[in-house]
C-alpha cells in the first residue's frame, strides 16, 4: 500500500496525532492540506466528541446517498475539519496498544494533542519519553491555559476562554452585560496558532536537527488578538467598554437593515469624505444636521445617526443597497448566513470552498486550506477519514504488520471500528 498523494509545503513530513474536537483537529487538517501525511489516532472506548455518538440517528441531509453509512462516520462537525488525513484506531490504555503507538513514533516528524496537561504524561509518552524514542521529535500540546502555571489543570472549551482571555469583556452592547460570541471562537484562532508553532519548529529542526515542544495556551493565544485593549488598559488603566458593532473612532459603522426579513448590511464611514458620499446618496441632509456635521458630532448623537440610516436603509434590498454604497465609495457590504456563504463567489473562485465526496455522507462544501502557495502549491483535498479506516493501511506501511496480525489487535478490542464489543 501507498499513502495518499500529497502536495504543498509541507508534503514529506509526517505527524502522528491524539487530537480531538475543534483546536487540534482543525490544527493538523491544516498541516495534512499543507502536504504532510497526517495520522489521527482515535480510541474507540472514547470517541471524538465531533464525531457524534455510536447511536447517533442518520441526519435527514445525507440519509441514502452512500451505500453504508454508520452513525459515527456522518457527524457534519468532524467531517469539516479533518479533511486530509489518516485515521487508525488503538486502545492506548492497553500495553499492545501503546507498544504499537511508541513503534509509530521514529516515523513522525511530529505528535499533536489536546488533552488537558497530566493525561500524556499519565500515558508514559510526554515529551521528555518521546524524546527517548525519537531525539527529533517535536511534541506540540495544545491546552487551555499551558501546561504550566495555576490554572494549568483546569478545564476549559473556547466557551470558558473567551472570559478569561478578555474577549467577553468587550464583547455586548453599551451598558449591558458581557457576551460569548456563541461560536467557540478561541477554537480556530487556537488552531491556526498551533499550524504556526508546529511549522516554526519544523524549520527549527531542519535548521539545527533538535526536535521541539511546543506548549500553546488557548488563553494565550485568543488575548493576543485583543491586544490594543489590553495595552490601553495597561497604560492607561482604562477597561474599553462595550459598544456592540460600534468602532471607537468611526461613525457611522455598524450593521443595518435592509428590504425583507433578516436582511443586513455591515457598512462604515473612515473618512469624511465617505461620510458626505452616504448623505448624498440618502438624500436625506445628514450632512448639514448639526447632530452630524463633523465626526465628534456623530460619536456624540451615534444613537441618533444609526436610528436615522436604519430608517433609510430599510427601504432598499440589501443587494442593491451594497451596490449603491459601494458605487459611492462607502465601505459596505451584505451580512451573509452560512448557507450563502458556501456559495460565495469569491471563496469558491479561489478554492478556499470546494466540493468533497465523502464515503458515507456524499459530496458537500467545505472549507480548505485558506493559504495559498506559489512555490509549493496544495492542490490535493481528501475528505475526513471514517474511523479507522487507515488502520490496516498505515499498519502495514509502516510497521510492516500482516493482514493477520492487524486481525487479531481488532478481535482484541485493541483496533477496528464502531462501538467497542
């Protein structure tokens, strides 16, 4: 057997991963998109959480479209964001299990996961054991506050780090209470931090020949992108406030309504001259209302200014309003859902959206790899892996283990797929 064809930057190098959920699955499907051959291994006794349950009913959407399907290969979560690896089982609570594992180890260029801090090193295999098997290799770990430090055993999910990251804080309208964004949004920004940590210390390898840990704090990492906040409090002691989809110097700037139910426009005024372009094209005197004149005035009435530009933009369809706005010169443009965003024209154009034929569910938009590569172009996108579908594949590549031997580790309950016996 041979792995699959691969391409992009990192086409040659290998990982061997524990990760699961959101943050490290989507992390190593943008290393596998990136070229390198990602290998997920899964627990059968615990099964990924994005994957749904073992008794999970068919969802109505791809009900029948492929000849087998199987509850645990059809979750629409796990199928998004592992596109481009390899999945194979072991119990890795199981001394075979864990031999087969620590044997996989001298082929990967680098191991991945995102349990909370103590279970790899309860597992025998932190860094400093992997490192006896593999001087090389480069352990990245993503957790929610380090793998150091007072809160480094606590639990966390992208809803609990959006608070202690600072994000809820400036996230809410104008004297109400904080808000999560509702999207466990530390998640992907968690994600793209661990490709760029794992990419450094590949480099890092090459360059020197010593392997690396990479420890990335989910906490760390989403306080970074509120960072002027946290530098005007720090130098100033003041706590921004609140000021939903307000921005602290420009007015206008905010999302308003359009014709028809549920339809919105995001549009913004940086300039003066943006400004006077909107009066002008409402053609309702904005520009030579004392409340409006200059851009502290429209800070000062912002309740006013937005209450006014609703009453106008309501009346035209959201389409044409962005054309029009756009034509002025205004900043503008419509507020989608996520179905109209699996038909953007300009993702799918670039390929950032493209049509994946997964084995049980069908062929369905997804999300790639958002980079592109002139010098090593990624050009090769496989659907999720359903469980276990690569066991006896990269056993026998790897491990040169027969079709028998694979056999017995699955009459074991070591391997194999579905519920565990």
């Amino acid at each position: 057997m041979t792995p699959p064809e691969m391409s992009g930057p990192l086409t040659g190098v290998r990982g061997i991963v524990l990760t699961q959920a959101w943050a490290g699955n989507w992390c190593t499907s943008l290393l596998g998109q990136m070229g390198a051959d990602v290998i997920q291994v899964e627990v059968r006794k615990r099964i990924d959480i994005w994957r749904g349950s073992y008794d999970a009913p068919i969802p109505s959407q791809v009900r029948g479209k492929k000849p087998l399907q199987q509850p645990w290969n059809m979750g629409a979560g796990y199928n998004s964001i592992c596109l481009n690896k390899r999945c194979i089982t072991l119990d890795l609570g199981t001394d075979e299990g864990m031999t087969i594992f620590k044997r996989l180890v001298p082929f990967a260029d680098f191991v991945a996961e995102n349990f909370s801090p103590r279970v790899m090193g309860n597992f025998g295999i932190g860094y400093e054991q992997l490192k006896e098997i593999k001087p090389d290799i480069i352990l990245a770990s993503l957790s929610g506050y380090g793998h150091d430090g007072p809160w480094a055993n606590v639990p966390a999910i992208g809803g609990t780090i959006e608070p202690t990251a600072g994000q809820s804080a400036l996230l809410g309208y104008a004297g109400d209470q904080p808000l999560n964004s509702g999207q466990m949004f530390p998640d992907p920004i968690a994600a793209m931090y661990g490709v760029l940590g794992i990419a450094a210390a590949l480099r890092h390898r090459d360059r020197t020949g010593e392997g690396q840990y990479v420890d990335l704090s989910m906490q760390e990492a989403n306080a970074s992108i509120i960072g002027d906040a946290a530098m005007e409090y720090v130098l100033t002691g003041r706590q921004r406030p609140r000021m939903g989809n307000r921005h602290t110097t420009f007015a206008p700037h905010g999302i308003f309504p359009a014709a028809g139910e549920g339809q919105w426009v995001a549009l913004a005024c940086e300039t003066e001259a943006q400004w006077r372009a909107l009066s002008d094209l409402a053609g309702r005197g904005w520009a030579a209302d004392a409340r409006f004149t200059t851009l502290e005035d429209r800070k000062r009435h912002e309740d006013d200014l937005e209450a006014a530009i609703s009453e106008w933009s309501r009346e035209t369809s959201r389409e044409e309003l962005v054309a029009m706005l756009l034509g002025a010169g205004v900043i503008a443009a419509p507020v989608h859902d996520a179905f109209e965003v699996a038909r953007d024209e300009q993702m799918l154009d670039r390929g950032f959206l493209r049509a994946v034929d997964h084995p049980q569910t069908g062929e369905w938009t997804q999300a790639t790899l958002p980079v592109h590569f002139s010098a090593t172009p990624a050009e090769h996108f496989r659907p999720a892996p359903c469980q276990g579908e690569h066991t006896a594949e990269v056993l026998e590549e790897l491990l040169g283990l027969s079709s028998d031997e694979v056999d017995a580790l699955v009459a074991a309950g070591i391997s194999g797929e579905g519920p565990p016996a």
